[in-house]
C-alpha cells in the first residue's frame, strides 16, 4: 500500500475519533509535519470530496459522519476472486445475502474498464457453477437478527420447530456463534434456557424471532473449536466415544480421499481395505454416514453404534419383506 494513501486512512481514523483533533495533534499521532497534515486534509477534499471542517471547539470533524473514503482499488484477479466467493456465499446462503453482494461487487467494478469488467462476469456465469444441493428457505429478516444478537451479545426469544418430535417450542437462548455446516445447514449454537446446557438450533426451522434487550456473558470454559472437535457432521452427542469402521477395498479409496474427522487414524490392510478409528461425540450422524455405504462398511466398535445400524437394517429390511414375499403390490 502506498505510504500516502495508508496515512490517509490513518489520518481518517483519528478525525472520526472521538478526541479533539488539531493540526498540531494529528502531526504527532502520525509522525509528520503540520504542513504534510494540512496538505493531506486539502487533498481529502479536493480529491475525494471529504466533509472536513476546523473549529476551536470541536478541532477538525467530519459534519457528515455517514461519509467514508473509497475503498482501495482491487486489480482484476482480486476482483475475480471476490466476485467467485460471492457467487458461492450467494449459492449456499440464498437470497440472504443476493442484493448486498451483487451491490457491493458492482461499486468496486466501477474502478475497471467496462470491458475487463464484462470479461469477468461472463466466466464467473457461464465457466464457474456453483450448486449448493438441496436448498433451503432461510427467512432473511430472522438471518439478519441473529447476526445482531451474536454480535451484542443478547439473548433471543423463538418459536422453534423441532423435527425428530415434529413440534413447536418456545426457547430463550444465549446465541454464541453461528456455525454453517455443507453450506446449506445453518446451526445457531448457544445456551438454552430450558435445558441448560449448550444446544444447535437449525436457522431454518426458527419461525419467529425476537431480540431481547437482556445481555449475558458467555460462558468461559466454551471454546468453538473445541466444541466442535469432536462432533461428527452436526450431531452433539453427551460424551467422546471411540469408533472402528471397516471398509472393503472396493469402498476404501473415497475413504482415504478425505479426512472425515480432526481424529481420524486410517489403518490399512493387506487386501485394499482399511479401517477408520476416530473419537466423535453422538452416534446417530455417524450411524445413517455408515449405511451410507451399504455392504462396503461395518462397525467394528463400539457396540452401542452395531446396534444402531443392526436395528436400522432390520426395519429397512421389514418394509420390503411384504413385497419381496408376494413378488409386488402396495404396502
């Protein structure tokens, strides 16, 4: 960055401060003359219009607070760049986000010959596809008050719709973070009122919001990225469990294509296959991943999680039996 423009935005700063500003105070804040500092306070509104006045009372002050100096100028491969990560957000997020983004990438283009600018949507649309899956309707007035209440530190009040019991329920909860899962699963992680303890809450099945004007402290002892650690996919589970997975050698290399888990260890065997060992916490994710692969996958350990996919089995299994056995026809 140019020596000058970074004392611009420094010189901006402390005008927009709160303290009293004068020529004298603004030259030794940034180590310049007085002369250098008033010549940098014409330039600001010679060139680039800046609201900028003196009085003895208030020293040198912006008397519109809303006006900003324009952002640095981005080269072409900084804008592409920008502009393919707002086609992905604008892909996994929805509408949230669509107007801001699309608003906020033209104003920088501004700075681009129109032709440079035309060659790069027209990759960005036509030789770079985003496609987030199964989509999902993310209300964006209750997207936008989450934002708030994490930010502040407030709790909010929900209606929320629960689908493994299919009800609705009242919650007040302390938002810690918003936590993103694939792209279209959207969690609000944070203390639960009612339960008291720590629970996920997916974004889309909140129904109504509301902001409260109570503040509450996080908790100390909560650490993001060790409350994630352990999870397998987005299920939070009450305790670490180790688990064993066996996969033949047919199943095995998209296995070892990606790391599944911080604690994965992959031991391989003679004959292609391979067996997953990993610490997770809650099994029922972990369960429906395994059966995922049919007969390329079995649990090894622990016991708990056998049963699970034995008993899945079975009742997949009963729902064909009835057809199997009288070669067709409704259930």
């Amino acid at each position: 960055m140019p020596r000058q423009l970074e004392r611009l935005l420094e010189l901006d700063q402390l005008i927009r401060s709160s303290k009293r500003c004068t020529a004298d105070s603004l030259a030794n804040a940034l180590e310049r003359s007085e002369r250098t500092i008033r010549s940098d306070i014409s330039f600001l509104r010679d060139r680039y219009g800046a609201p900028v006045v003196f009085n003895r009372k208030k020293g040198w002050y912006y008397t519109n607070k809303e006006w900003r100096l324009p952002s640095i100028t981005l080269d072409k491969g900084e804008l592409f760049a920008l502009t393919l990560g707002a086609r992905m957000l604008e892909a996994y997020a929805g509408s949230t986000y669509a107007v801001e983004l699309r608003s906020a990438i033209e104003q920088i283009a501004k700075r681009l010959p129109e032709q440079t600018w035309v060659d790069l949507q027209q990759v960005a649309n036509e030789r770079i596809l985003f496609r987030a899956g199964a989509e999902i309707d993310l209300d964006p007035e209750i997207w936008h008050h989450l934002e708030t209440a994490t930010r502040q530190n407030r709790t909010v009040e929900m209606t929320y719709f629960t689908a493994s019991s299919n009800s609705v329920s009242n919650r007040k909860l302390d938002p810690y973070l918003i936590h993103i899962y694939r792209g279209t699963n959207p969690y609000l992680i944070g203390f639960c009122h009612k339960r008291k303890a720590i629970r996920w809450f997916r974004i889309d099945r909140i129904q109504k919001l509301e902001v409260l004007d109570k503040t509450f402290e996080r908790d100390p002892s909560f650490d993001p990225k060790d409350h994630l650690k352990m999870i397998f996919q987005h299920e939070v589970g009450s305790k670490p469990v180790d688990v064993a997975i066996w996969f033949d050698a047919r199943t095995a290399p998209y296995i070892r294509e990606r790391r599944w888990h911080p604690t994965q260890n992959l031991k391989e065997h003679d004959d292609g296959s391979l067996t997953l060992k990993m610490t997770v916490s809650g099994l029922n994710d972990l369960k429906r991943w395994v059966m995922g692969y049919g007969e390329g996958a079995a649990v090894q350990s622990p016991p708990e999680l056998m049963i699970l996919v034995q008993k899945e089995a079975e009742g997949m299994l009963r729902h064909y039996q009835p057809s199997l056995q009288s070669g067709g026809g409704d259930k």
